[in-house]
C-alpha cells in the first residue's frame, strides 16, 4: 500500500494552520515535535483522600488547563461545531503534552521547585481530544477556588500538596486568581497548619503567580507565620519554626519576581509607597519583630540581642509610612488589630530585653505609648462594642493569643 504523502505527514505549528483542512487525517496522532509548550506545562495531581476533589481537579485538567496549551489548529478541532465530529470517529486523535510532575505530599525541607523545573526532558502524556463547550464544560475559576478550599478543609495534610499545581494550571490558562481570593488560601493554610504549602506557592511565583508584591498578601503570609506559632503552643520548636517563615518571607520580598526594586515614590505620599511596597509597611515587618522578640525572651541565647535590636531600628525607620486608622467599623477594626497586635507585643517584648532606659527602648516605648497601643485599644473597643453571633474575629483571637505568650 502506498505511503502518505508528506503533506499529511507534517505535524508542525506552520503545516497545521495551512493544510486543507480536509486533507488532515481522522485517525492520527495529532502532536507537535518537539512537544512544545504554549504558556506551560499541564499540572499533574497526585490522589487525595477526597473523590470531589480528584473529579473536580481532574475536570480542570482535561477542561480548563489542556485546552489552554493547545495550538490554534488543535483548540479548532474541540470547540468548533463544525470539526468537532472530526474527534467521534472510531479512531481518537490524541495529543502529546508536556506535563509537571505532582508535588510531593511529604516533600523534603529544601525542595522548592518540581521535576518539570530541574529537567528540561519533562515527561509527556498523551491526552484524547473531545469536544467541549466553553460554557458547558468549563468550571467557574472562582466557585471552583472556593470548593477546593472548602474540600481541603477537612482533608488531611498531604492533600493540601495539590495546590501548587492547581494554581500553576490556573496562571497557565490565564484564569484569575484574585488578591482576596489568594489572601483566603493563605488563611485557611495556616489554620490547618499547612504553612509549607504557602511557601511552596511563594517560591515557585513564576509557576503559581502567588507574588508578595500585594501588601495584603504579605501581611497574611506573615500572619499565618504567627500561626505556626500559636499551634505549637509557642514551643521553641515551634517558635523556632515560625520565625524561620517570617525571615523567609520577607527575605523573599527582595526577589524581583515579587517586588524586587522598590516601587517609584516619586509624587507620592509616604502611606501611599506603603500601600504599594511591603517592605516599607512596619506592620509586615513588625511580625518579624514580634517572633524574634518572643524567641529571644523564651529561649534566646547569646548575640540574640544585636540581632533584635538591628530589626528594632529597621521597624523603627519604616515609621513615617505608617498607616494607624482604624475605621468605626468591625471590620476595620479587626484589620487594624491584626496589623498591630503583633507589633505591639514585638515592641512591648523588645523593651524588655533591650531595657527601658536604653537609647533604643526609649524610642520604641515612645512609639508604643503614642501609636501602637492607642490604635490596639481602640480597635479592640469598636470590636468588643460589635461582637459577632459566635466565635472571636481574628484580631481579637489573635491579640488574646500574642498576650498570653508574654504573661
């Protein structure tokens, strides 16, 4: 039987877009070579303990993320009605795509980036191309986020591996991971004591998108530090522990890839460069303050106290960005008291090993009795006026936790 001619034969990006259409045939594999990626590669996921989570990251996968590393000519053959009955003939036209190896469940202290990073020979998978309607099949980007989050709640801790892949699908195939919406998986991480999760996602920023630029997000990440904390019934293996992720945090900031060179101030007010830098926001860096202070006066050890009072005088030079209103509203209020509490206690415990008299504590106890611990007050006063029907906000929570520490 006589071969193909070349023509049929041709699988590039160039042949794909100008071969007849009817000359391209049903039943071949319908690749690119070399296997090429069009934003990405396409997140693997290893099994949870959750069959809702595995269907619904599997949806997502063969859905939302494949169809976003198609060429034109192979996104024609799924969505379009016209070619789509090309893919129901007995043969299945398959595609070879460049796929990342899952996060490991228990992954090592120091691993910070996936097998598909360090080897530029990634592995492929072969995908069957169906058809598919762009409004039928494709899951909501936001109620899908919610439901993940949801799901993982009550799974157990190596399920929270899938994150990292499911954000780096999500960037891959431009889906929208909003502030808030990244602000609420670091919350929910920390609660379920997932931390290592949150630096996974930070580390690899090109991959998840997760970027400290956001003041927001930077609070949290080291809001959630506190918490690593406070499961650990401040232990100094804990303590230990959440001060490393405060440290590594905001040594991350200095990464381009998250803020890098410091923002334009020109024609700015000094709030408004807090607003935009987090590195100038004394409130982010104050949690690293508030953790190294506990240490030392827990379980400190010699050359302890130079190291706090250098991280004491850099809080101390952010002071003209800072941004103390508290609003006359609850929730105004618990954001000012997440803000300052850590600061307050950092400061309050700051004292105490560097003295009060010294130089440096009569700075910082100027700048406890005339800031930070009028604003706590206050916020405390508007939330303790407007309780919620059950349970504690998070600032309130969170400053009755920080007391208790140095009691």
């Amino acid at each position: 039987m006589a071969g193909l001619g070349p023509e049929l034969l041709c699988t590039s990006r160039l042949c794909l877009r100008h071969t007849p259409k009817q000359l391209i045939p049903r039943t071949r594999a319908f690749t690119t070579t070399p296997v090429r990626r069009k934003h990405g590669s396409i997140p693997t996921f290893h099994t949870t303990s959750s069959a809702n989570l595995d269907a619904l990251l599997a949806t997502f996968r063969s859905n939302v993320f494949l169809p976003s590393q198609l060429l034109l000519a192979q996104r024609g053959l799924i969505y379009r009605k016209t070619r789509q009955p090309e893919l129901l003939g007995e043969d299945p036209i398959t595609v070879d795509m460049p796929v990342s190896a899952p996060s490991s469940p228990d992954p090592a202290p120091s691993s910070s980036s996936s097998a598909a990073e360090s080897d530029p020979k990634a592995k492929t998978e072969s995908f069957t191309l169906v058809p598919l309607d762009h409004l039928k099949d494709e899951p909501a980007t936001k109620a899908s986020f919610h439901q993940v989050l949801s799901l993982l709640a009550t799974a157990p801790p190596r399920d929270w591996a899938v994150l990292p892949g499911f954000l780096e699908g999500l960037k891959a195939s431009k889906r929208k991971v909003t502030s808030a919406m990244a602000a609420k998986l670091i919350r929910h991480a920390a609660d379920a004591g997932r931390m290592g999760v949150v630096i996974d996602c930070v580390r690899q920023v090109d991959r998840t998108g997760v970027r400290l630029s956001d003041v927001a997000l930077a609070r949290e990440v080291m809001w959630g530090a506190v918490q690593t904390a406070i499961r650990s019934e401040w232990s100094a293996l804990g303590v230990g522990k959440a001060t490393r992720q405060a440290r590594g945090m905001v040594e991350m900031m200095e990464d381009p890839r998250h803020v890098g060179v410091r923002q334009k101030e020109k024609g700015r007010k000094d709030r408004q460069v807090a607003a935009v830098d987090p590195r100038r926001a004394p409130e982010v860096l104050g949690v690293l303050l508030c953790l190294e202070a506990i240490r030392v006066v827990k379980y400190g050890v010699d050359g302890d106290k130079v190291l706090l009072e250098a991280l004491a005088q850099k809080v101390l030079g952010l002071w003209p960005h800072v941004d103390l209103d508290v609003g006359e509203n609850s929730r105004g209020a618990n954001r000012a008291l997440m803000m300052w509490a850590p600061v307050e206690v950092g400061l309050r415990a700051t004292i105490g090993v560097l003295g009060e008299g010294s130089p440096l504590g009569k700075k910082l106890g100027q700048v406890l009795r005339t800031d930070v611990a009028p604003v706590v007050e206050k916020a405390r006063g508007v939330l303790e006026a407007d309780p919620p029907a059950e349970g504690q906000r998070r600032g309130m929570a969170l400053h009755e936790e920080l007391k208790k520490v140095l009691a």
